[in-house]
C-alpha cells in the first residue's frame, strides 16, 4: 500500500524500497513545511530538501551602527545629486549667456553700430595677454616639441 495524494491509498505488488536519502529528505522537507508556517512564506529548497540558508536568514537584525552609515550614505547622496543639479544649472546659465552675447554681437550690434564701433567693444572684451605669458605660452610650445 502506498499514499497517494488525494488521501487514499494505492495497492501495489512491489512496492519500492526507501533508502536513508529518500527518508532523510522526507525528514529535511517536513522540517522545512515547518520553518514556512512560523515565517509566512515560501523558502528556497536545496535538491536534498533542505532549506537554502539565504532564504531562512530572517533573525538578521542590522545594527544601530549599520543603520547610521546607511542613513549617511543617502544624505550623501541626496547632497551629490543636489550638487550635480546646481552645476547642470550654472552651465546652462554660462552657455545662455555666451549665446546671448553672441547673437547681441553678431545681429544686434551689427546692425545698429557702425563697424568701428562694434570692432572697438570686441577688443575692449578680449582678454588682454602680457609679454611674460606670451613667453611662457613660446616656451611651454617649445618644450612640447621634444617631450
């Protein structure tokens, strides 16, 4: 005789026999169905019908000092993203600008100051360069040749 799984039983000539595997299985897999009930849901099962520890795992409480570098760890975070913003922002800002000055000088000026005028502010925004840069800039060129 053997269960079947409506609750019955099935009558059979040569039953098979039931090794210490297929008993300690058996045994692994009640132990398991146990574990289940206590926690509410389902674990991960091994072939030999143990429960996979990764699953069963449920005690691990974290400490008060992993709490606290985790609570730093997304104020970090939440400061690095703000940061990142505040550059995009800034950039977007300096470019506005350059594009800004760039239409006032090419359309605007253009067209309503004679082009002396407009030939005078430009100079008047270029960035003056001195005699010791100029050398510096000659030399650095000079040492790039031959490194």
């Amino acid at each position: 005789m053997i269960p079947d799984n409506s609750g019955g039983y099935k009558e059979v000539k040569n039953p098979p026999k039931l090794t210490k595997k297929d008993i300690k299985k058996h045994e692994n897999e009640l132990e398991v169905q146990k574990q289940e009930e206590l926690i509410g849901k389902k674990l991960i099962r091994k072939k030999n019908g143990t429960a996979d520890k990764r699953s069963t795992n449920t005690k691990a409480i974290r400490t008060p000092a992993q709490i606290e570098a985790s609570k730093r760890l997304v104020e970090l975070n939440k400061k690095r993203k703000e940061d990142r913003l505040k550059q995009k922002e800034l950039k977007e800002k300096s470019k506005m600008e350059n594009i800004k000055d760039e239409i006032t000088d090419t359309i605007i000026n253009v067209v309503s100051k004679p082009i002396e005028k407009v030939k005078e502010e430009r100079k008047a925004r270029r960035p003056v360069i001195t005699e010791e840069e100029k050398k510096a800039y000659i030399l650095k060129q000079q040492k790039s040749l031959f490194s």
